[in-house]
C-alpha cells in the first residue's frame, strides 16, 4: 500500500508570505523615513505608497492609520539611537566629555531634517510621546553611568542636579537650538556643549 508522505510545502508557502509581509512593511516604513527625512511633517499615504513601489491600499492593509504608520518610524529611529554603541568608560574627564559629546552629537544630527516630524507626531500621540520619554531616560541612566566617578562623590541633591542639567544640555532639543535655532555649524555645536557640561562639573 502506497503511503502518502505529509507536505511541507503548506508551510513553505506560510514562510514566504510571511517573508513578502515582512519586505512590504519594512519598504513602507523606510519610505514613510526617507520622506520625513527631507522635510515632510506629514507624510502623505500617496507619496509613501509611490516611494514604497506598492498601492495606497497597501500601505493601509499593513497600517490602520498613517499615525500607526508614524510611530512606527518614530520607534525604528529612536530604537537606532539608543542602541547606538555608548564611548568607553574610563579615561580622564575631558577624554570623556569629548567622547559622550561626539557619540550623542552623531546621532541627533540625524534627527536634525525630521525634528518638525518628531515634535509634531509626540503633540498628536501618546504612544510617540512616550517612545520620546524613553530617549530622555535612556540617556540620563547612560550619563549617569558614564560621570558615576564624578557623580558618586556629591550629595543626593547636588547629583540630581548635576545629574538634570547633563541630561538637559545633551537633550536632542539642545542640539537642535544650537544646530537650527542659533545656526552653528556642528563643530560649533559641539564646542558649546563642552563648555556646557564642562561648566556643569566645575560648579558641581
């Protein structure tokens, strides 16, 4: 009697849709990106559909509204900052004020074309507000990490304190007043954050 093996190819088939609805949202988010990236605050499902090479509907198959669809984009580049590789510890100070300085000022320089996007999109969602939260306690734990040395050897309140005005200096707002607002070129930029947080030590 002939047997009949089971197939895989049910699976297989699974497996490659799965594949295909994983390229799709990931051609949808990097388009809704590259446009919020030159300027767009709102990017219009049109435009991200013709970017992404798939229809309108699409966009909404994968999306239940272009605000899903902007967290989304917001979380993909708030995830790459934080998970950018921190400086060394250890060194002196100044070693690492120039370090922390040149890692945070990399990064937020790329928010920097969609920071309109940012602002706009955390007013309007609580969710995005909340991923932006994130940001700021990631990095207030991370400087806390990186100046414990300096840190440890102050009051409760005084650490706080210098703890606060660190985190507010390398805030991305900081590096978009001094980048936008103020017009400084990046190494301008970052000679005023080392004033700054130097000053921040020195008065500690």
């Amino acid at each position: 009697m002939d047997v009949e093996m089971p197939t895989t190819q049910p699976q297989v088939q699974q497996a490659g849709r799965g594949d295909r609805v994983a390229r799709t949202r990931e051609a949808i988010v990097s388009s809704t990106l590259t446009l919020a990236m030159e300027g767009e605050v709102a990017p219009i499902v049109r435009d991200i559909a013709k970017l992404a090479g798939v229809s309108a509907r699409t966009v909404f198959q994968h999306f239940a509204d272009t605000a899903e669809l902007y967290v989304a984009v917001l979380g993909r580049v708030l995830t790459g900052l934080r998970g950018e590789a921190q400086p060394a510890p250890g060194g002196a100070l100044d070693e690492r004020i120039t370090a922390v300085i040149g890692q945070r000022a990399g990064g937020y320089e790329k928010l920097l074309p969609m920071w309109t996007f940012v602002e706009t999109l955390q007013r309007r969602s609580s969710e995005a507000g909340e991923q932006v939260n994130q940001l700021y306690t990631s990095n207030r734990e991370q400087l806390a990490e990186y100046f414990g040395e300096e840190l440890t050897g102050l009051s409760g309140e005084q650490r706080e304190r210098a703890l606060n005005a660190l985190a507010m200096a390398l805030a991305p707002e900081s590096w978009i007043v001094l980048r936008e607002r103020l017009g400084l070129t990046s190494d301008q930029a970052r000679e005023e954050w080392r004033f700054i947080v130097k000053a921040i030590f020195d008065g500690r």
